[in-house]
C-alpha cells in the first residue's frame, strides 16, 4: 500500500505520500507538488453522478495519481492531518475534512436525518469513506479520538470531525427545554451513541485561531 506522513516545513503541514506502483485519490485541487513517474488522471462523472453531486454539493472530481515517486498534497495548513487506517469499516467525515486517500477506499456521500440535517450545522450530506486502507483528512487543531462503549457523547457540532458509520447521530438540545438551552449559551449538541469512535479537535492550533480572525477582520468584496 502507499506510504502516507504529515511533514511540518516553515510551521505549515503537509501529507507526504509515497507510492511504488500503487495507485492513490484525493480531493480536487489538493495536489501541491510530485516527482517520479507517476500519472495523474482524472475520470468524467456519469451524467447519475453529475447530478448527485449538484444536489450533495459533493466534490465529484478526484483525481488518481498511479506509478512510482512521491506526492506531496495540501494545501499546506497549520492546523493538523489525521491518518485513519480502515480495515473494512465505513467513517463519516466533515465536508471538506477529506484529503487522500488508497484508491481501494470508496468516497461516497452520507445522508443525515432530516431533524439532524435542518439543525445542526453537518448539513443534510456529509462524506463517508469505506474499505481498506489509509484516509487523510484535515482538522483545525490536534485530533483526540473518543471511543464510545455503549455511552452517549454530547460535543458542540463545530469540534466534531468524524465517527463511525455505526453510532447513533443526532442534534439535540443542550437542556430540556428550548429557553433552558438558549440561557445555557450552548442551544444544540451533536450527540452520538453506541458502539463506536468519535473524531474531535476541541482546541484549534494557535495559527489556525489567527488565521481565523484576520480572514474574519478582512473586508469582503462588493
């Protein structure tokens, strides 16, 4: 299988990904550079998947890059990458968290609940990823992975990245009633239940926040 790490350069990060002969995806426009024989290509959709991807506002361009060499994909962050390694199960990823992966993964679009989908912030698509192999994916700060045993985990949606097809979500509210949770300052929660693993960034890296607040200061165009 290809080889994937995070190399940091000048405090920014990148995925590394090393390949001898196998072949790799990754989400449009994250190619940042690559040396060796290798060939990108990049497949027309379906006119099906054309129109699946008008209405999840799903990328559905992702180019391949097969042969022998090293690519380097970004773009380059200061928040961090995330190496999940599957083995025959499904995620449910945040839309654009997804980054590269093993060609043997299938990227695919995940349908939340209605109630879930008018309500919390994940929208009513997300992306999933299943098979074998390694996904990349990218977070605004460190990842730390939550394993459920059968409990309940309540999180503001803004942190959660990613979990296992098989756990239970839903948007509820933070208190039992609507003006409890609005005087609480915390209104919904992202909850999720049963067996399974949660991805979080509670704490973005510290650039991540400065970036933030000078795109948010900047004056937006007319």
């Amino acid at each position: 299988m290809a080889q994937f790490e995070i190399v940091a350069r000048e405090g920014l990060k990148m995925v590394r990904c090393v390949i001898s002969g196998e072949t790799v995806r990754a989400e449009s426009g994250a190619l940042h550079y690559m040396r060796g024989q290798i060939e990108m290509t990049s497949s027309v959709p379906s006119v099906g998947g054309f129109l699946k991807s008008v209405v999840t506002r799903e990328n559905i361009f992702r180019p391949t890059y097969q042969g022998t060499g090293e690519i380097f994909f970004g773009p380059p962050i200061f928040g961090e990458y995330e190496i999940l390694d599957l083995a025959g199960e499904e995620w449910i990823l945040e839309q654009g968290a997804y980054v590269c992966s093993d060609a043997a993964v299938e990227v695919g679009v995940w349908r939340n609940k209605a109630l879930t989908a008018l309500f919390g912030g994940e929208g009513w698509f997300q992306t999933s990823v299943k098979g074998n192999g390694k996904v990349v994916m990218q977070a605004p700060g460190q990842v730390q992975r939550i394993h459920l045993q059968g409990e309940k985990l309540s999180v503001d949606g803004r942190f959660a990245l990613a979990r296992t097809a098989g756990l239970t979500f839903e948007v509820q509210k933070a208190a039992r009633s609507i003006l409890g949770s609005l005087s609480s300052g915390e209104g919904l929660l992202s909850t999720f239940a049963g067996h399974g693993t949660v991805l979080i960034a509670p704490v973005p890296n510290v650039h991540q926040n400065l970036v933030t607040l000078i795109s948010g200061a900047m004056p937006k165009a007319k």
